[in-house]
C-alpha cells in the first residue's frame, strides 16, 4: 500500500436508489468540517444536497465539524429524512 492511500479519508452521500463515493487522498488529520469545505471541488457531479449535509458521521457515529479525521475513516454525509420513519410505519400499519 502506497503513502497516498494511508492517509485517506472515504466520503459518502446516498439518497434514495442512488449513493456517491470519493476516496480523498491525504484527508487523514484533516478536520470534519475543512474536508466538506474542500468537498465542491472534488466532487463536481454530486448533488448539491451533499454539500449542505444536516449532519456527518464517521462510521455511522455523529461527529462534529472540529473533529479530526484519521486515515480510513468513512465520512458519511447525512441528509434530513423525507418522512418520520415511526409516522410511514403507523401509517402502513394503519391500513
């Protein structure tokens, strides 16, 4: 494994039926949130969407801007739900 792949950093952003995935190079020590500031420039044909994200995550844990990113860390991208998953639940129960 080569110096430019143990410093990465992956980040990821789905919606419904479709996700996008970048692997960036040299992120590890980066923070949270100077990534998804750099995020545009890599990633021109993702929607805009992914970078306004209502939160982020490493590996499915809540993270804030300030936290330091290490090398293999998957930075996910979290967007608001459509729908309250309990209101969709109780409604197809309802009927």
């Amino acid at each position: 494994m080569d110096d430019a792949t143990t410093d990465s950093v992956e980040v990821i952003y789905a919606e419904a039926g479709r996700a996008w995935r970048i692997n960036v190079p040299d992120a590890a020590g980066a923070s949270a949130g100077a990534l998804l500031q750099r995020l545009p420039g890599m990633a021109p044909g993702w929607p805009e969407a992914a970078f306004k994200p209502v939160a982020v995550a490493v590996f499915g844990r809540e993270i804030g801007p300030d936290t330091v990113l290490r090398a293999g860390d998957r930075l996910e991208l979290l967007r608001a739900l459509p729908t309250d998953p309990k209101l969709a639940r109780r409604a197809r129960a309802g009927r």
